[in-house]
C-alpha cells in the first residue's frame, strides 16, 4: 500500500518591536534573568494590559506581504492552562477572530512550482523561560521573555513533502527578513516551526491521524524529523496499528521523535475573549499606510534580477534570498555594472567565506564596493582570475583593498606584450626539441609551452596574451630573439 504525506506547519515568528506587547517592558535579549518585567507582564492582580500599537503595525505587514484579508474587528483570547513560565496562567492569544486568514506563499520544489495556503496570522505573547539545572533537582524561571509578541503563522495542510517544508519555511523566513519584523533567528528561538505531520493512502482525500513535531530548531532538523515521522508512522499502520494523536519531539542526538504527551485539543484551554482588552478595530487607512509601506518583497526581488539583469533564474534566487545580500549585489553593480561576473563572485567565493565563517552578509569582511574593485581589475585584464582568488582572500584575512594587495604583491596581470614575448623567446629557446617538433607538426605541445611561460611568470601573464603570443613566435622565424 503507497501512503502519501500530509503536513501543515505552525511557525512562530518573535515581533521585533522595542517593548513588549501588552506593557512598555523592554524586549531585549539577553538582559539579566526577571529584570525587564512589570506587573503587566509578570500579571499581577489588577494590572491592565494595553495593547502595543506597533505589534499591530508589524503583523498588518505580514499581512498584507502574503495575500491575508484582514479582520476589520478582531479580537484577544485567553488560552488557559498552568505552567511555571505563565504567571497569569492564561496566556493572552488571538482565537476565534484572529488579524488576518487565507492568505498564501508560494514556493518551488525541484523546480515545480507550488502554492501553500496560509490558514490565518494571529498575534500573542510569549511565555517565560524554564532553565533545568542537570546536576541537581532544580528549575529556574526567567520572566523577561513574558509578553514579548509573536505572531503565529498557521499554513493549511498543502505540504506534500520534508523538501517542500523546508522550502516554505525558508520562503516564509525571508518575507520576515525583508519585512524588517523579525530576525528569523532558529537558533535564539525567534523563529520556531512545529509540524502538524499525517499519512493518508495515496489518492485519498481523508486525512489521517496527525502528530505535532515540536522542537525544531534548524530547517535541516524540520526536514529530517518530519521524514522520521512518515515513515514512523507508515511502520504503525502497515504493522496494523493505528496512529496515535501526540505531541513528539524531535531528538537530535538520537535522529528519531520521541512522544511528549497526548495532544491537547482547543476545548482544552477553555478559551474566552479576555475582558481586560477591547476588541481591535482596523479601518482602511490603517491598512493603506501599512500597505504603502511594504518593500519590495523577495519574489518581486527575484523577477526584478532576471528581467532587469538578465541573470539566471538560479542567481536571481540565491542573491534575493536575503535581503542585505541583495542589497549588497546592488551596491557592487553601482561600481562594476556587470551583473553576472558580480554574481559569480558573490556565490562562489564570498558565501563560501561567510558560511565557512558561519557570519551574516553585514558583517562580511569584504565590503560590497572592494569586492566590485576587485572584479573590474579581473575585468580589466590587470589581474588574472587565479590570482584573484587568492587576493580575495587576503582581502578577507587582511581587510585590506585588491589594490593595495596588488601592488604590495607586485601581483599585478602581466599584459605587456614585451614583457610577455621575452619570457616567451626565454622558453623556446630552453626547449629547442619541443620547438622544432611543435613546428614539425606536433601542435599538442601548445599546452606545454603555456604552462612553461605562465611557471616562469609565477602565473601572473595574460592566459590569452601568452597563447597569442606563442602561436606567433612559433609561426615565425626559428630564430629567438628576431622578433625583438
Ligand atoms: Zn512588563
């Protein structure tokens, strides 16, 4: 019997906004343990929480970047359950009316072009942190994180596939990059993925029993645990079991899920609207200013770069990936107006340097307007692309310009004719064998020439020039040195 996967994924994405959502607390990472809390926050009796409008302002973005409609009239819940990270034991959260439904991303997988509904966008604050000590029976709360916003991204159920997943995710990732409402940090925790994971007999259109993948701090681990999980499941089912509805956690050191407890259902949580909040009412200006603020988002991004460009579908998608990356290949191109060249340079030896550095394009040693020098010398002529790469990397190690390595190095491309020709005489005439055997016939030897004259230039003459130059002499008289 052939099963068919069936994945809808609820993301995350922590708001990146100064205070927190109900109450003016800081929201930054890293501060001593219970220091950035109020009694809004930590919800002590009788604190009102107020409702920040920027949190509004950052999801309306969202949004409106993926095709949402937006709720005119919406409204917060309470999600009750008790937790030592959740004073209030309620955690304040859009239920029935969330901000905004029905919107989409779409992605390509192998290619083929795919579209992922997105059932609704809702906004919510976030809980506390529980650290374990592991030495002794101990737990210790930190309340900072209580109330900082989130906005929860809940797709339909259209992923048919672990590549597919990590497709929307990465798409989803980049829009709030370019967004500019969250930093999309797996590792910090604020961007984080649970998978709702089910199989179903291909061609069917019920759905299965599904489980909850949770814990899934990288896009390589979302993949592998949720191809852990069909296949998990397909075991149960073909050994004539049944699937059993839970929540799983992904553990990396064992490659495998393991069950965490039965899954909640809504009714569960006894959710009510929370009467300390009002409902929250959108009008059409609000929407118009949100919606004349967007940036160019990646795929208009993208479309842009080929038509405009003329680059490579290929290119076009690695260079709008990120939005600093992209704006890092505009700025070469207002120095060095060749997009292709450019783009090589950037995705061969520069990603190569910031992932071997596992640094972020705005920290890159090399900046946008030095690696442009650096290609035009290449383009000139005045350096050869070999030596290039090793200027490169001196440019990183050293944060020194592709000029000043070059003439500190006395690197510079030999293009002189003179100078070249001399060096060419100089081989012919240590060679006089494979000479007359090259005149004999024997044109093969070309290669061995080249390689002669560019080891007697440390590999700094003009490739074309040397070969030009060459063929010259060896047409012409047998005699070295008549041409000079
Ligand atoms: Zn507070």
């Amino acid at each position: 019997m052939e099963f068919e996967p069936v994945i809808g994924l609820e993301v995350h994405a922590q708001l990146k906004t100064r205070t927190k959502i109900f109450c003016g607390c800081s929201t930054q990472f890293g501060a001593a343990p219970n220091t950035q809390t109020c009694p809004v926050c930590l919800g002590l009796p009788g604190a009102l929480p107020v409702l920040n409008r920027t949190v509004v302002d950052f999801t309306l973005r969202m949004a409106l970047a993926t095709g949402c409609t937006v709720a005119r009239e919406s409204r917060f819940a309470r999600k009750n359950y008790f937790y030592p990270d959740l004073p209030k034991g309620y955690q304040i959260s859009q239920y029935e009316l969330p901000i905004a439904e029905h919107g989409h991303i779409d992605i390509a997988v192998d290619g083929r072009p795919q579209r992922i509904r997105i059932r609704r966008i809702h906004m919510e604050e976030d809980a506390g942190k529980l650290t374990h000590d592991p030495h002794r029976p101990v737990s210790r709360v930190d309340l900072n994180r209580t109330g900082v916003p989130l906005i929860e991204i809940v797709s339909e159920p259209d992923i048919d596939s672990p590549a597919a997943a990590g497709a929307y995710l990465r798409q989803l990732r980049s829009v709030v990059r370019y967004l500019g409402i969250c930093d999309g940090n797996l590792e910090e925790g604020s961007f984080r993925c649970d998978a709702n994971v089910s199989i179903r007999p291909k061609g069917s259109s019920g759905l299965g029993t599904r489980t909850e993948l949770k814990n899934l701090n990288s896009f390589r681990f979302v993949e592998k645990a949720i191809e852990y999980e069909i296949n998990r499941q397909k075991d149960v089912l073909l050994d004539g079991g049944a699937v059993v509805q839970e929540t799983r956690l992904w553990d990396q050191s064992r490659n495998q899920t393991v069950s965490m407890r039965g899954k909640e259902e809504a009714h569960d949580y006894r959710y009510f609207p929370d009467p300390d909040l009002l409902p929250l009412v959108i009008d059409e200006d609000w929407i118009g200013r949100v919606r004349r603020s967007l940036p160019e988002l990646p795929d208009a991004r993208r479309a842009r770069f080929v038509e405009q460009y003329g680059l490579p579908a290929y290119d076009a998608g690695v260079l709008t990936t990120d939005r600093e990356l992209a704006d890092y290949f505009e700025k070469c191109l207002t120095i060095f107006p060749q997009p292709k060249p450019v783009s090589n340079w950037i995705m061969g030896s520069l990603l190569g340097l910031l992932n071997a550095r596992d640094i972020a394009i705005d920290q890159s040693p090399v900046p946008a307007a030095e690696l442009a020098e650096l290609v035009k010398l290449v383009d000139e002529g005045a350096l050869s692309g070999r030596i290039a790469k090793t200027v490169f990397d001196e440019m990183a190690a050293s944060g020194k310009t592709a000029r000043a390595i070059v003439q500190e190095k006395g690197l510079a491309q030999i293009s002189d004719a003179l100078a070249i020709e001399s060096v060419v005489h100089e081989v012919l005439a240590q060679n006089p064998a494979e000479a007359d055997a090259y005149r004999g016939g024997k044109t093969k030897l070309m290669g061995f020439f080249v390689g002669e004259v560019m080891k007697a230039t440390r590999g700094q003459a003009n490739p074309k020039a040397v070969n030009e130059l060459l063929r010259k002499v060896l047409a012409g008289s047998s005699s070295p040195r008549s041409s000079l």
